[in-house]
C-alpha cells in the first residue's frame, strides 16, 4: 500500500465513525419526527447508511488492492452527496417554515396575552376604582350616621354644628369649614361656627342674601363653586376677612329644612379642587343633615322658651292672686312671701327634689286661696268669731280644694292649700288627717305659718318675740305639729 493510500484509508475512518453515530442519531430520533417529515427523515437515514457502506468498500478496496474503477465509486459519493444536500436542504426549509409558523404563533400568542393583560389591567383598575368609591360610599354613610347620632344627641345648636364641621370637612377633602346662620330679621346671613380657621376673621362674618357666594346660594337655593378665590373679580366678598388664609377654592350650600332656608354652609380648600358627581351628592347630603339639625335646635329652643314664658306666667297669675287676697287684709301684706320662703328653705333643708319644690312654693303661695269664697263680714271680723263663723272660716280648705283641683298644672300644688290646717295629732281639719298622713309640704308649711303669723303684729295683739314664738312652737310639738320637724324648722329659720 502506497503512502497516499494509507493515508486516504484513515482520513476515511473518522468519517466511518461519525456516519455511524449520525446514523444512530437518526434511528433514536425517528419516533420523534413529525409524519409529514417522516419519508424525507428515512432517505436520509437510508443515505447515511449508503456513505458508511461506500466508506467500507473503499476502505476493503485500499487494504485488498482490489481493481476497481474509481471514477464509478466518485460519482456515486457525488450523486449520494448531492441528494444528501438536497434532502437536508428541504428538511431545513421545512424546519425553518415551522420555526417561522411557531414564532407566528408565539407572536400571536403574545399579542393576545398582552391584549387579556391590558384588559385584566383595565378590569383590575375598575375593581379599584369600584372599591375606593365603595369604601368612600362606606365613609359617607359612616359620617351621615354620625352625624345622626350628634343631632339626637344633643340639642345645643352651637355644640351641634361645631361637631357637625369636626365630622364632615375633612370627609370633603377640604381644609376649613363654617356655618351661617340666617338672621329673619335683617335678611343676613351670620356666624354660627367654624372649624379648620388659622384666625378669627370668619367670626366677623355677616353678608346679606343674594351678595357673595354664600349670600347667592341662600338666595338662589344651590350650590355655588368659585374655582379660585385668587382670580379676581369673583362674587366671595370677604376676602379682607379670610386674607392670610391663602384658600384657593370655594364652595357653599344653602341649609334648606321645611322649605325654609336656615343657613348657609361653606367650605375652603387652600388647593385647586375639582369635584366629581358623588362629591356633590355627599355634599348636598350633608347639608340636609345640618339643615335638620339646626331647625330641631331651633324648634327646641322656642319650645323653651315658650314654655318658661308660660312657665312664668302662670307663676305671675299666682303671684296675683296671693297679692290680691292680702289686699283684702292689710295686716297679712308680705306673709304670703314670707311663709312661701321659708317652707322652700325648710323644705331644702329637708333635701325635697326640685321639681317638687315648685309645687311647694307655688302651694304656700296659694295657701289661703279659699278664702276668696269667704264673706268678707267674716274673714274682716276684728272680734272674736261665733261658731258659725268659724264653720263657715274652716270651709276655706274645701274651697281651694275645689277651685284648683280642676287645674291640671295646679293640682300637685294642693297638699298646702287644703292640708295646711290639720294637726299631728288628728284634731285638724277638713278632713282630720293625722300623723304622717298629713303631706310632709302642708306640715312644714302649718309651722313656717305659724311662726310668721305669731311673730308678725296684728290688729288684736302685738308681735311676738322670735324666743318666745320658737318655745311656742316647740310646746305644740306631738300635738298640732310634727315634733320631727320642729327642731330642723327651729334650726333651719
């Protein structure tokens, strides 16, 4: 064998031994190819095989110095070489088309997960979106609630409408709040209370309907939005007022209860702030809440008032009649008040309720009211009265006892009236009550009169000495008064 021989042959068997690990390959990989590519995959398999077998033959050919043409041997590794490129050319085409028709489908793919992104994106944000305004409906209706629960509260409208600002302006995203009340007398609209001020200068307010903005919304009955207070010409015509402030936007909302408007309410921010629909609708919501609370203040403060006017008149009318009885007798001028104080003295002293201390005051003012029905022939006598007339003097109890039991504002009043002349020890009248059957106000009343008629003169006898009127007093405890309450009168007087 020649060098160039010999050196052919083993150039020749590293390509026997990548042929074969080719061909392994492809027999491994056969399962795994797609049909469609499965005729082509077994030409080349089958052209692997065809080299390793012309290899072979030429290695046989070297070793045995077989006689062999060559030139049919070269053209037949051409025409298998070239139909070798060829295959592997259209298995390349075909790899390649599904490799473009896979990124297509990748591409498409994509584009569709970035469109379900956007769109998860979009449904995600609404869902937020819905959720910060369902938790700022939540907060609306928390602060609506609150609010409800200050006007059942209480009833002071300055307390109410301070809290009702606490409650409400930062709810609004604003900065500082105040409430104006409207004056019905001088058609203007004036300080009621404010919240979130740096100074006292909204306190000065006062602006008549239909002039600047809370004056125009109060006329107009609406809501009235100036965007920036520091463009000037607007309608806000208290700008010396609020100067050091330095508030930017301006809203106000007439207070309308009944028909009726009742205020105004206004709020600052001291940034630009744009409202959206639910805003206004929080807003104007609150506004009826404030409108409702400041009319049931109102309402209940005339309901007072009325009633200590009534209150007062109908003590005036007592007072009245008490004065008109002493001006039947001169002598008793003043005794009437006298003895009212101090049954109410003894009667603290006592620890009687007040709202039974007007009853007992009202009751010793009454005391002798009976004897309005009495002949003056009788209630004048400067003698000594006969039997009937005493008779007819003892019927003054009954007397009251009829003319002010019909009175259902006087009736808790009568324990004095007609209990005042029984006695501790059964012998009084009209009805001859003993003990403590005798109400504890016509007790402590049948002493503090006695104490004053003895120690004031009469017309029959001068007046007797505190000393001497206090042992008389005493003597008659057990017997005309109740001896638990003789020593707490002596001491109290």
């Amino acid at each position: 064998m020649t060098p160039s021989q010999l050196l052919s042959t083993i150039l020749v068997i590293p390509g026997i031994i990548f042929l074969i690990a080719a061909a392994r390959l492809c027999v491994q990989t056969r399962r795994q190819v797609p049909l469609s590519l499965a005729g082509k995959w077994q030409a080349l398999t089958s052209l692997i095989l065809f080299f390793i077998a012309g290899y072979l033959f030429f290695i046989v050919i070297q070793i045995r110095q077989l006689v062999f043409p060559v030139e049919i041997i070269t053209g037949l590794v051409f025409f298998g070489g070239s139909l070798f490129v060829f295959l592997v050319i259209g298995l390349s085409r075909l790899t390649i088309a599904k490799v473009q028709e896979t990124d297509r489908e990748i591409v498409r793919a994509n584009t569709s997960l970035v469109r379900k992104n956007t769109e998860l994106e979009k449904e995600i944000a609404a869902r937020l979106e819905a959720e910060g305004r369902a938790r700022a409906r939540l907060q609306h209706l928390t602060t609506l609630h609150a609010i409800d629960l200050v006007i059942t509260a209480s009833l002071d409208l300055r307390l109410t409408m301070k809290l009702f600002l606490e409650q409400t302006v930062s709810q609004l995203g604003m900065d500082a709040g105040a409430i104006l009340l409207l004056n019905t007398h001088t058609q203007t609209l004036d300080h009621g209370a404010d919240w979130g001020f740096e100074g006292m200068g909204i306190r000065q307010s006062r602006v008549r309907l239909g002039e600047g903005g809370a004056g125009i919304a109060a006329y107009e009955r609406r809501v009235f939005h100036i965007a920036d207070l520091t463009e000037l010409p607007n309608p806000f015509v208290r700008h010396a007022l609020l100067q050091k402030e330095k508030f930017i936007t301006y809203y106000a909302v007439p207070l309308i209860a009944k028909g009726q408007v009742k205020g105004v309410f206004e709020i600052f921010c001291r940034r630009r702030f744009e409202a959206e629909p639910e805003w206004f609708d929080f807003f104007e919501a609150l506004a009826i809440q404030a409108a409702i609370a400041i009319d049931n203040a109102t309402l209940f403060r005339k309901l007072q008032d009325s009633n200590i006017e009534l209150t007062l008149a109908y003590d005036t009318t007592i007072e009245g009649w008490a004065k008109a009885l002493e001006l039947r007798d001169s002598e008793t001028e003043g005794h009437t008040q006298r003895v009212a104080e101090l049954t109410l003295k003894v009667a603290c002293a006592l620890g009687i309720r007040e709202d039974e201390l007007d009853h007992v005051r009202r009751g010793a003012l009454l005391h002798d009211i009976g004897k309005m029905a009495v002949p003056d022939t009788v209630l004048m006598n400067p003698g000594p009265l006969t039997e009937e007339e005493q008779q007819i003097m003892r019927r003054h109890p009954g007397f009251a006892f009829d003319l002010l039991s019909p009175i259902h504002y006087l009736r808790p009043a009568l324990d004095i009236p007609y209990c005042h002349h029984e006695r501790w020890d059964g012998a009084g009248y009209p009805r001859g009550l003993k003990g403590e059957q005798i109400p504890l106000a016509a007790r402590i009343f049948s002493i503090a009169d006695n104490w004053d008629a003895l120690i004031s003169a009469r017309r029959y006898r001068e007046a007797w000495p505190p000393a001497k009127v206090a042992e008389h007093i005493r003597s008659l405890a057990g017997t005309q008064f109740d001896p638990n309450l003789v020593d707490i009168f002596l001491a109290t007087v």
